[in-house]
C-alpha cells in the first residue's frame, strides 16, 4: 500500500522538477511523470520522487487537516506509552 500526501508546488524549474512543500518539507520532484501542466499554487500527489496526480485545492487542504489529525494523535499517544 503507498500512502501519498498531497504537496503544494512552490517553485518551478527548466529541468522538469519542481519544489514542493509537504506539511512542511520541501523537497524537489520530477515532473516527468505528470498528464498535465503543472503551475506554481498547484497541489500534486508524489510517489518516490515524481509527482504523478493533480489535485483540486478543497480535495488537498481536506486531505492535508486529515493527515495533521492523524499525526495530532499519533503523538498524543507516543507521550502516553513514554510515561510508562
């Protein structure tokens, strides 16, 4: 199973890669792999160092407060299991 989270574009370059921020990573990706144009605002899915879908901005942003949630109370519960 790939888990993808939705990465916004920030920055476009000649080379066919793009920065992208992911919760707050950056990191740089191929663009080879996309069906369609990508611009700069746009939010992507990445799979091992390519971008590979476009997403509407609503279906990303619900996507992403899914993930924040996720990440909220996965650390709730490591502070749990740390005071044992």
């Amino acid at each position: 199973m790939c888990l993808a989270i939705p990465s916004k574009v920030v920055e476009l370059y000649d080379d066919g890669t793009a920065l992208v921020d992911t919760l707050g990573v950056r990191r740089k990706v191929s663009l080879e792999l996309m069906p369609e144009p990508v611009e700069v605002g746009d939010y992507v899915l990445i799979h091992v160092g390519f971008a590979i879908q476009k997403l509407d901005e609503e279906e990303a942003l619900k996507s992403l407060e899914l993930f924040e949630e996720i990440i909220e109370e996965m650390e709730k519960e490591e502070e749990y299991y740390e005071k044992d």
